[in-house]
C-alpha cells in the first residue's frame, strides 16, 4: 500500500468516525446546538450533516403512514385523538403501538382530512372532558360518523410538548417537518434511527 493510499484510508476513516458520532448525538436527539459543543465540531457541520440524517429519517420511515393508514379504514372505527400546539390543532390516533398524525399527512384521503377540520375539530376543542372522538368508519361509501367522545391517555401529547421546548421557536410553516420527526422518534427506538441512518454512509 503507497503512502498516498494510506493516508486516504485514514481520512476516510476519520470522516466515518466523526459522522458517527453525529449521527448518535442525533440518534439521541440532541440539537445541533448540543451536539457541537459536545463534539467541539462547528455548528454550520452539524447543521449539514442533521439535514442529510432528517431526509434519511423521512425516507426510510415516512412510507410506514401510508401502510398504517390504509389498515386503519378498513377498520370499523378510528379513535382520533386532539392536541393544541402553537395554537396549531393536531390529530392523531395509534395503531399497534404506532402514533399516526392524521392531519399534516399526505396520505390521508381527502374526505377523511374534511371530515376532521368540519365535523371533529370544534366539538373536541369545544368538549371540556374528552380529548377523543371515536369516528365510525364505512369504507366502502367512504362515510363517517362520530359516535361519541371520550378521555383517553395521551402519552405522545406530553412527548411532543417535552421535545418541542428545546427549539427556540417553531413558525407555523415549519411545524409540520417537527410533527412528523417528532412522530417518528416516538415511535422508534435511538437504536433503530441510529442504524437507518449509518447504514446509508458504511
């Protein structure tokens, strides 16, 4: 082995190294910010390199909406849950252990999307107790129905409001990309964001 090919092997090595140990920072969610001054690598980097790992976040995990969704209108009735963010209102329901964010989703049919902004989301803003409306679903008319509103647990809720605080202001047009990061990450482990990500860099 020359001198030259030596060298580059240890460059490349060095650079794999130091994306790793990005990656776990951000596998961890840690900001940019923490991330930096933990690995005393300039913030304009980090930034880089979190902006690569958020597409692959999005890529690998996005398409899981899509399957979920599509199981959950064959069911009979769809539990859809309401939380108020930056006075933005979000919904959402859980499927096998999965949180699905209903509006803010590209895979949602249309009539479902009109039927939550027109039927579900003032009398859940307006109900002083539930925090749910169970909708009864008709998936060969395409149909719904509410049935009733109740309280349910709502752990994602305290986890969103959790992560959201360590960004320093979120615009309304940005809020989208958090949810569904934020709705990834809670439905994953660190480890498996971790190897998503460096799997794409090995």
């Amino acid at each position: 082995m020359s001198r030259i090919e030596n060298v580059t092997i240890k460059i490349k090595n060095a650079k794999i190294k130091k994306i790793e140990k990005i990656c776990s920072c951000f596998s961890q969610d840690f900001t940019a910010i923490e991330t930096s001054k933990k690995l005393m690598i300039s913030r304009q980097t980090v930034n880089n390199y979190y902006k690569m790992f958020r597409n692959k976040l999005n890529s690998e995990f996005g398409s899981i909406d899509n399957i979920i969704i599509n199981e959950l209108l064959k069911k009979e009735k769809l539990n859809i849950k309401h939380i108020n963010i930056y006075n933005q209102d979000i919904f959402f329901t859980d499927y096998k252990n999965q949180t699905v964010i209903l509006n803010y989703n590209e895979f949602l049919p249309q009539k479902l999307n009109d039927f939550i902004q027109e039927s579900v989301k003032e009398p859940l803003k307006k109900h002083k107790k539930a925090n749910c409306a169970r909708v009864l679903l008709n998936e060969k008319n395409q149909t719904f129905l509410i049935s009733g509103f109740l309280k349910k647990e709502n752990e994602f809720e305290h986890f969103l409001e959790n992560r959201l605080k360590q960004f320093r202001g979120i615009s309304k047009e940005k809020l989208y990309f958090y949810l569904k990061e934020s709705q990834i990450r809670y439905n994953s482990s660190v480890e498996s964001i971790y190897q998503k990500i460096i799997y794409s860099f090995q």
